[in-house]
C-alpha cells in the first residue's frame, strides 16, 4: 500500500493558491509584454538569506539557505529544484510536504539537471528571462556566477538569455492583501521583540543574553530564525573611548558578551520574519539617567518620524516624503547615518530606497529642478516601506547618536499604518 506524504502546511504560515494564481498571472503578462518564453530563477544565500526573495515569490519555499532554482515557463508547469541533492530526495523530496504551489519538485545538484529540463520543455530555442536577486539595496548584483552564466551559454547556444530580475522585483513592490497579512503578523512579533529588549536591558546582563531574548520571541511566536539584528551597545559616560553608538552592528561582531552598566545606550536595528515576510524596527534603550543632550537627539527623532510618516501616503512623490523625515533633523543642526524609508516584504531593502542618499539626490537629476526623476516618482497604495531614523547631534558628540524609534509602515488610501507600534517614548531603564 502507498503511503501518502507527511505534511506540515498546516504548521508554517501559508498563502493560498489563490494568491499563487494572482502571482503568476502577473508575472505571466509581463513575460508576454517583454518577449519572453521562460524565466530562469535563481536563489541563494546572500543578504542574510534574502537572495532567495524571488524564487520564494514564485514557488511559496525557499532554500533553507542552500540554493534554489525555480523554472517558470510560459506555458507548462514550474519546476522546483532544491538544494542539497542528499537532502532533498530520500524518501521523497522533502518541498512536497511544505508547498501545493508547485508539484514538479527536483534536487539541485548542480546546473546540468536544469539545462536538461530546459531543453525537455522546448527552451533550448527560446527566450530565457535569468531573475537573480538585486534589491534596491547596497547589496544589488546578480546571483548568477560567470561560470554558471558561460555554462548556461556552452549548453544552451541557441537560446537568447536576457536580464529578467525587475521584472519580478517590480511586481513584488506591491503587496496583496494575504501579503499584508503576513507583514501584519511580522510587525506583532517584532513588537513583541522591542517590549523583551527593554525588559532584558538591565545592569548585569550581557548583550548576548539581550539578544538571545529577541531571538527567542520571535522564533516561539511563529517567526522564522531570521536573525538580523543591529545590535550594539556602549558607554555615554565614559568619554575617554570613542564608541560607535551611531548606528548598530551587524553578526558576527555583534552581539558580544560585554556586560550592560549604569550609562550605556543600547541601540539595535532588526528585521522579524513571518513566512518569509520582513518588518524592521529600530529602538534605542538607555540604562540610568540619561544625559539631556541624549535626550534632545531622541526628541528630534521623533520628530522625524512622526512627520515623515505624515508624507507615507498614495500619490505622495518620493522626495517630498523623504525630504519630510529629514526637514527636523536640519532644523535642529542634526546629522545622520540613515534618515529615510525603504521597500520591505520578502526582502529589505526593496524599492523604494531612500535612507542612506541625501535628498538633493532624490529631487534632482542633472540640473534638471527639483522632483525630478527618482524624486518625483510616487508612492503606491499597498506598498511597505520600513524608516530608518538614526541622527546624531555633531555639535555635542560624533560617536553617538539615537536609532529609532521606527517602524515599518502600510501605505494605504486612508493613510500611513504603521505595523510594529514601536514605542515613542526615551525608553529608560533605572539602574
């Protein structure tokens, strides 16, 4: 007798056929509009596992952090190649049990199994869209290698690759609402997160254990082990060493097993990940009393947040609502490391990205006046954009500066919502 094959959908966060069926016609038309018979896609690792955003995209799984291949052709059923070949197929390919989207589900062992599938489907003749992973980000290159483009080539000669990767990305800036859903979820954890931050954050305790703490809530609250967090921490009254209080860092030089103490600032920057679907926040935590100049930077981040959120609205050109988050900090003769918003859902950052690049870049485009180019495209109903608020104040101190508070933001036709409620308020925790 055949044993039918285990499933654990119900165990993970799922979307619905329905959604499959709205995604792929979507990408569907566009390989029409853009002339092309197949779309080649490629997931990887990079970007703290957001390199498999695509792929994911198309076929509802990703790869586990060891590479996937998705084919999706014109016409004929998607395949799934998954990653490592040991792994996947005994006793049965192991997506089989986590996604309906696709059924053909094959190991990755390589690039020769997906030539001849390719030519099994009639490709070897076609249009090949190649879709990899660029973002919006700093990290913007193609997961596809120069020895696997030069053997796609070698095996394939008659067929015609051409760059395909925004023609997913694009779809993607725009979320459904069983997306939003899930962003809704990721913003409940992430709060979740910043409220054990601030209850972990005491003398005595180390930035690992903290850190650890966040990790836990998230994973035992249904989230993914994305673990993305900008963690650091440091002494305000200790002026004798410069600190880098400015903006976070990154794994593995954070978190680290230095004791918290009486006049440390804690800064963190983190993304939370529901199904795939990222929400960031930022939150800044001091222990003891905090010194009034501190204080004064934290009330001039809220200004930024709270008046650039304002701006978060459909038809609200990108440069004018950048220029919004940024307008307090000039008054108030701040300085910045990131001041702005970027794209978030299945990867951060996505477009639109506006954080890190001064806005006279935003609005201008070779002389050509303000709003113009970049700056004068607009934001979208159903988009999701995460701030990134993290100013200091260089006339009191270079190396230290207030994160957050920040949020990540639904851009609807009644208005900005924001998802994660990070708290306004100077969390202070008395030694």
């Amino acid at each position: 007798m055949d044993k039918s094959i285990v499933s654990y959908r119900d165990y993970l966060p799922r979307l619905s056929l329905r959604e499959r069926d709205r995604r792929w016609a979507a990408v569907w038309e566009e390989m029409i509009l853009n002339g092309l018979d197949c779309l080649l896609v490629m997931g990887d690792d990079r970007a703290s596992g957001q390199g498999d955003a695509n792929a994911r995209y198309l076929a509802h799984t990703n790869g586990q952090g060891m590479g996937t291949v998705v084919i999706f052709p014109l016409e004929g059923t998607p395949v799934l190649f998954g990653s490592p070949p040991h792994m996947h197929d005994k006793p049965f390919p192991v997506y089989k049990a986590f996604t309906d989207w696709i059924t053909d589900t094959r190991a990755l062992s390589g690039l020769k199994p997906v030539v001849e599938t390719l030519r099994a489907m009639g490709c070897e003749q076609r249009t090949i869209g190649l879709v990899g992973f660029k973002s919006a980000g700093p990290y913007a290159s193609n997961i596809f290698s120069r020895e696997q483009y030069q053997f796609l080539l070698k095996e394939l000669p008659a067929a015609q690759f051409v760059e395909a990767t925004p023609i997913v990305e694009k779809i993607r800036t725009i979320k459904s609402p069983e997306e939003i859903e899930m962003l809704k979820r990721s913003g409940e954890i992430s709060r979740l997160k910043v409220d054990a931050m601030i209850r972990m954050a005491k003398p005595g305790a180390t930035e690992c254990e903290l850190f650890a703490e966040m990790v836990k809530t998230e994973i035992a609250n249904g989230g993914e082990a994305f673990i993305f967090n900008l963690l650091a921490s440091g002494s305000v009254t200790d002026t004798e060493q410069l600190q880098h209080l400015l903006h976070g860092r990154g794994q593995p030089l954070s978190p680290t097993t230095r004791p918290l103490k009486e006049g440390d600032l804690i800064i963190t920057e983190f993304h939370t990940s529901y199904g795939g679907y990222l929400t960031g926040c930022e939150k800044s935590v001091y222990l003891g009393k905090p010194p009034g100049e501190l204080r004064n930077i934290h009330d001039v981040a809220v200004e930024c947040l709270e008046k650039g959120i304002q701006k978060l609205k459909p038809g609200v050109a990108i440069g004018e609502a950048a220029e919004a988050f940024r307008e307090p900090a000039r008054k108030a003769g701040m300085d910045f490391i990131e001041l702005g918003f970027h794209g978030h859902g299945l990867s951060s950052p996505e477009f639109p990205r506006t954080a890190t690049y001064p806005s006279v870049k935003l609005n201008t485009h070779r002389g050509a006046g303000p709003f113009s180019g970049f700056g004068l495209t607009e934001l979208k109903e159903n988009m999701v954009v995460a701030v990134n608020i993290d100013i200091h104040d260089p006339g009191w101190r270079k190396d230290v500066g207030i994160m957050g508070p920040a949020d990540t933001v639904w851009i609807t036709a009644k208005g900005p919502v924001r998802l994660v409620g990070t708290p306004t308020d100077f969390a202070v925790v008395s030694a």
